[in-house]
C-alpha cells in the first residue's frame, strides 16, 4: 500500500461532543490554566533500568506525582495531551500535528509512566507541551488510565483528553484497505489471556471489543471527534484550532541553489531555471568567484531581467506560502538552479531568501554546488 492509502486509512471527520459530560473531578477543568508541583530529585529512590521496568516499579510509579512534588507549585507546568480512540480513527494523524506544533509526543505510552514523564517534565526541565497516545496496544495497563488520570487532575495537572472514534463501518474498511491486523485481533482465553492459541476474532468483534475497552476514557474526554468522513487535513486543522493556541506550526522554507550540470536535486518540491540570465563565469575577472561576492552579486542584478524575475517570484510567493501552509505542509524546498551552481543561482538564492524572511516566512538558504 503505498503512504497515500495509509494517509486515508486515518482520515478524520465531524467533531462531536460526549453524549454526557466528562467525569471530571470536582474543582478540576482540563480547559483551566493551573500549576502543578515539580519533582525534587533528592527525595527520589535511584533504581537500575530493570528494576524501574519491574512490575513493582510500574505500580509505584503510577501512584501519581510525588510528594514532594505535590509540596510546590511550578512556575511553568507542561500542557498535557492525552490522545485516545479506537485503532483507525486517526490517532497518528493527530498525533503528528501535534508535533508540528511543538509538542514532545510519545505513541503508545505504558499508563504508569505517565505521572512520572510529566513530573521529570515540570522539575525545570524545557519540555513546556507533552502528548501521549495510550490505547489498546497496552490493555494490560488500561484498567489503570482512568482513576490515574482523575488523581492527576486532582494534584492540579493540567490535561486534556483527546477521544478518536468512526463508525463501525468505516472503521472496518480502513483496516480492509491497509490490510492491518486489528490490535484486539485475538478473543480473550478463560483465564483473559489474549495469547497466540486464544480464538481469533474478527475485525468487527475486535472494533466492538475496544469500544468496551476505552469506554471510561471516552467518559472522560474533554473532545470526541467522529472521524468518519473528514480528510486527514480536517483533522490536523481541529488539533491546531484546538490544541495549539495562538501557535500555528511554520512553513520551513529552504531555497537551494544548484548546478545543473550536477543534476536535479531530488529533494525540491518547485524548482527555477536561471540558465536565461547572463553568467558571469565568461566575465573573466569574476569567473573565479561566487554569488556570495559583491562585485558578482552586482553584476547579476545589473540586468533588467534579474530583478524582474525576483519580482515576479515574490508576487508567486505571496501568492503559493499562506495556500502551503493551509494545507498543512511543514516544509518546502524550493530549487534555484544555474549551469554550474556558483554564480547566478547563489546570488537569486540569497536574495529570495532575504526577501521571504522580510515578509515573515522561516526561509533559509543552502548552496549545494558553491564549492565545485
């Protein structure tokens, strides 16, 4: 399947809201601004890596922040995101936008090391927003979510909960068409043991099973998105409305010079022809330098069509950036390109830069072929 038809597979849909309201604890909101304590790592017990991964050290961990974390406030508390939902509803798009708005993200998080990441996270560390995915593809810590997220409310965490669902139907022709195996693909045994000689269940009994599985988190969330119909740009549109505040993930802007003689660079997504322009390598006081002298520079913006054709460009730009960046793309290559790479396509390259970063845009410039 090719990424195109995995992009589908997660598209999104209509937002919704709970049928009743989230189980939120009295006096907590996971829209209100509140501080919560950070750790002090002198009254923390140092364990071996093995140790701390040990039944025992997963179940002290989720006993929520400690208490000397609990004893001060922190001037700078993380926002935290938990993401959730049902497998094929679109976590991974989600997910994604988040970190492109800046968010350190963790897919598929163990729940009880999720008080310990947030208290690291707060004892004046710079990790200012955390997202975590947590579902089914850990179940044998699920049962715990709830009442741990309701206990770190309470210590004044401020977090919110994201709940991806769709409709059965859809659901199971996303996994038809990716071909995936559903997560809670195996019917429990007696004992409730999902093990490899458990009976297999089908992808609609394992949609049905996971709804029951994820059904205290989705009382729970402060947002359930039906994602049934929507296109992943929906989606990462509502997580950058909703999550991200005033910030709004920048459009990366690289404008690389080349030679053509060295060949087209694979990595641009628009690329200019300057062959038209006249080269200074036949000047012969000049052949020796770059774009990047000033005698060079001037020669090449000497000419009428030089600076008509940076004009139009930027006329192009204003026109194309804001329309990228509304469609959710992080990063744009933009391919300046001359006979050998030195002169005429250093020179433009700069200037265009120059240009979009006047104009606001996170533009920088790279010389491929400056140095052969």
């Amino acid at each position: 399947m090719s990424d195109e038809t995995q992009e589908t597979a997660d598209e999104v849909s209509q937002i919704t809201k709970p049928s009743s309201a989230p189980a939120t604890p009295a006096g907590a909101s996971a829209t209100e601004t509140t501080f919560f304590p950070p750790g002090d790592p002198s009254a923390a017990e140092h364990t071996s890596f093995e140790s701390a991964f040990s039944p025992e050290g997963l179940s002290e961990a989720s006993h929520g922040l400690s208490q000397a974390s609990e004893s001060r406030l922190a001037k700078d508390a993380p926002r935290v995101v938990v993401v959730t939902g049902l497998s094929g509803s679109g976590k991974s798009t989600a997910i994604r936008a988040l970190e492109d708005l800046g968010y350190f993200c963790i897919d598929n998080l163990p729940v009880p090391l999720l008080p310990k990441l947030i208290e690291l996270a707060a004892d004046g560390g710079s990790l200012k927003s955390l997202a975590f995915v947590i579902d089914t593809r850990s179940r044998e810590f699920l049962a715990q979510a709830g009442k741990m997220i309701d206990r770190m409310r309470d210590e004044g965490v401020p977090m919110r909960i994201m709940f991806l669902e769709a409709a059965e139907d859809v659901l199971v022709r996303r996994f038809s068409e990716t071909r995936r195996r559903h997560p809670v693909g195996q019917m429990p045994n007696a004992d409730g043991d999902a093990s490899p000689g458990s009976t297999s269940v089908t992808i609609r009994e394992g949609i049905r099973r996971e709804r029951e599985y994820l059904e205290e988190l989705r009382h729970r969330a402060d947002e359930v998105i039906d994602t049934s119909e929507h296109t992943v740009h929906t989606l990462k549109a509502f997580v950058e409305q909703h999550f991200g505040g005033d910030q709004k993930p920048e459009l990366q802007v690289t404008v690389l010079s080349f030679g053509f003689k060295y060949g087209l660079p694979l990595e641009c997504d628009l690329v200019f022809d300057l062959r038209f322009l006249p080269n200074p390598y036949f000047v012969e006081h000049l052949r020796a330098e770059s774009g990047q002298n000033p005698a060079v520079r001037d020669y090449i913006f000497s000419f009428a069509q030089t600076t008509r054709f940076v004009s139009i460009f930027q006329e192009m730009a204003d026109f194309m950036l804001p329309m990228y960046q509304r469609e959710g793309k992080s990063y744009l290559t933009i391919g300046i390109g001359c006979t050998g790479g030195r002169h005429r396509s250093v020179a433009v390259s700069e200037s265009i830069a120059e240009r979009l970063a006047t104009r606001g845009w996170q533009a920088q410039v790279r010389h491929r072929d400056i140095k052969k």
